[in-house]
C-alpha cells in the first residue's frame, strides 16, 4: 500500500524468514496426518497419508518471485501409494510412523529455534530489547 508520499514501505518480512514460515506450517500440518495415521493404525483398508512440504517450498524458491511463490506454495495431504499393505488394507507401520512423527518434530523444533534466531538479530539491529 502506497504511503501519502507515494513510496512503498520495505517489506520488514524477507524471502527467508517467509520460507520458515511456512515450512513450521507444512511441519505442523504433517504432525497432524502423521498423527491421523497412528490413530488409524489398526482401521482396515486405512492408507497412509503424508505432507511433502519440502518439495513445495524448494520449487517455490526456485520460481524467478520466490516470495510469492512461497507464500503461494500448496501444503497439503497426499495419500501415500507406494506403502507396503497389510493383510487388512491398511498401509500403516507403527513403527515407521513413529519414528517419522518424531523427526518431524525435531525438525519442526530447528525451524522455530532459525525463526527465532533471525528475528532476534533483527531486534538488535533496531535496538529493540
């Protein structure tokens, strides 16, 4: 939005911190179909799902605006087709879910703590805190 004197404030926000944004996002939401596919463990015919929010922000950041890109980007749930199926349909294995679970939130963990980092830098450029 153009001020009075007709120029564009300076995005406080860069591509970077943007993308961690977002990335903290597709983490989240994959925490919950992660968690969706531990409930579902023992229901017949269940097929995995999962988020590949990598993907989506790596090809955001490559687009010739990154930053509409990212903020663009689709995080969203696929149905999982390559998992093994058991006898019952379902393609859920307790124990790779859970070990999926758990980096996902160390993950998720790393991006907040660069999230946090960054805007910890920005504060003591502005002499804030």
């Amino acid at each position: 939005m153009p001020t009075p004197t007709g120029i564009r404030p300076t995005v406080l926000f860069d591509t970077t911190q943007l993308a961690l944004q977002r990335a903290m996002e597709g983490s989240s939401l994959r925490q919950q179909v992660l968690s969706s596919n531990l409930a579902n463990v023992n229901t017949p015919g269940y097929r995995r799902q999962d988020v590949d929010f990598h993907s989506a922000l790596a090809g955001a950041l490559k687009a010739s605006n990154p930053t509409t890109a990212v903020q663009d980007a689709t995080l969203a749930r696929s149905t999982d087709t390559t998992s093994v199926t058991r006898a019952d349909g379902s393609s859920v294995d307790v124990d790779a879910e859970s070990a999926k679970l758990s980096a996902n939130g160390l993950e998720y963990e790393a991006l907040a703590s660069a999230a946090k980092t960054r805007m910890d830098i920005l504060r003591a450029a502005m002499g804030v805190g």
